[in-house]
C-alpha cells in the first residue's frame, strides 16, 4: 500500500477552520455592535424621560418598563436562532 501525505488534508482543515472563525467573529461582532447601539439610544430615551419629568409630573417612570423590555427582547433576538443576521 502506498502512503498518503496527511500534509495536504490538514492544510486543507486548516484552512477551513480559518473561514468558519472569521465568520463566527464577524456574527459576534456585528450583534455586539447592534446590542452597543440599543444601549445608546436607551440612555438617550433615557434623558428625554427625565426631562419630561416636568410633563408626567409623577409618572414619568411609567414608559421606563416598556423600555426595559424592549431592550430586553431586542438582545435576545440578536444571541438566538432566527434573528435577523440569519436570513
């Protein structure tokens, strides 16, 4: 029997497994960012209800739970299966 050189196959593998981790990160790295940007707008929301304080008078912590499930919702969807960045 003739020997195989393993060399070329693991070259190979290697190479495979280069891609499939540049694609992991560039997934983690788009979903880090589009989680960084929601929390940026959620501290600009933020601002803009403690400044209707005035208006809401007592209740102006009432839209702080909507926003907190939101946000909550919104970066479940980018770790889970059939976010968006899977279609």
């Amino acid at each position: 029997m003739a020997k195989s050189d393993p060399i070329p196959v693991l070259t190979a593998l290697i190479e495979m497994t280069e891609v499939q981790l540049a694609e992991a990160w560039a997934e983690v790295r788009d979903q880090n960012t589009y989680a960084l940007a929601l929390a940026g707008l959620n501290v600009a929301i933020m601002g803009i209800v403690v400044a209707a304080q005035v208006t809401l008078g007592p209740h102006w912590w009432i839209p702080i739970p909507g926003l907190a499930v939101v946000t909550v919702t919104a970066l479940v969807g980018t770790r889970g299966r059939g976010s968006i960045s899977d279609s």
